[in-house]
C-alpha cells in the first residue's frame, strides 16, 4: 500500500514536534490558517460565480432577450411578443385528424352506465 503525501507531511510534523523544533501552537496555527485560506477561497469563488451570473443576466437584458423556457414551438423572435397584462392567446397546435378505423375491425356496442345504490343496512 503506497502512502500519500499527506502521510508524509504528517510524519515531518510529528518528528519536528517529537524533537522540539516546533510547537504544537506552531502546528495548529498553520492548519487554522489553511483551513481559513480554504474558505477563503470558497467565498470569493461563490462572490465571483454571482458576480458574473448577475453581469451575464443584464448583458441578456440589455439586448433584448428574455429567459427562454424551452417548450415545444416557442418559435421565432417575430412570433414572441409582448403581452399585456390579461391578454390571451390561443395558438392551433396541430389539425385533428379523424380516427380511420376499419369496418372490418369489430362490432361498436353501445353502453350505459348504470349506478347500484346499496340498499343494505350496516
């Protein structure tokens, strides 16, 4: 089993402190300042993340282009406009066609429905 470097810095660390070369202050001040650096860089990552999401989202804007919502025949540019507040727009998405069943298919059969009522006493 190979070890990894983190086996070996730990190694370093314990035989510099066995000897005194360092403290354990020593130690723990430099993992609180690696572990901060670390955070550090998760939040100035997050920041610059938001930053650019915000600048993309108002170059969008600013051309004229809204969020789109992929849906099935949004269309072109001319055929999305403004609409007012309670405007409604019927758009044909397709002709129906008849359903062309043979006449060698089977016999149709007429049917009602009829409702039981249970008449039984509990």
């Amino acid at each position: 089993m190979r070890a990894g470097i983190g086996t070996y810095i730990l190694v370093i660390v314990l035989v510099l402190l066995l000897f005194g070369l360092i403290s354990v202050g020593d130690v723990l001040s430099a993992v609180f300042y690696i572990i901060m650096g670390i955070v550090l860089l998760i939040i100035i990552g997050l920041l610059v993340f938001r930053y650019r999401m915000n600048r993309l989202r108002r170059d969008m804007e600013q051309r004229g282009e809204q969020y789109r919502t992929y849906t099935w025949g949004s269309g072109t540019r001319s055929a999305r406009r403004e609409k007012r507040d309670g405007e409604v727009t019927v758009q044909q998405t397709g002709s129906s066609r008849k359903k062309v069943v043979s006449n060698q298919v089977g016999d149709y059969v007429e049917y009602e429905e009829i409702r039981e009522e249970d008449n039984s006493a509990n």
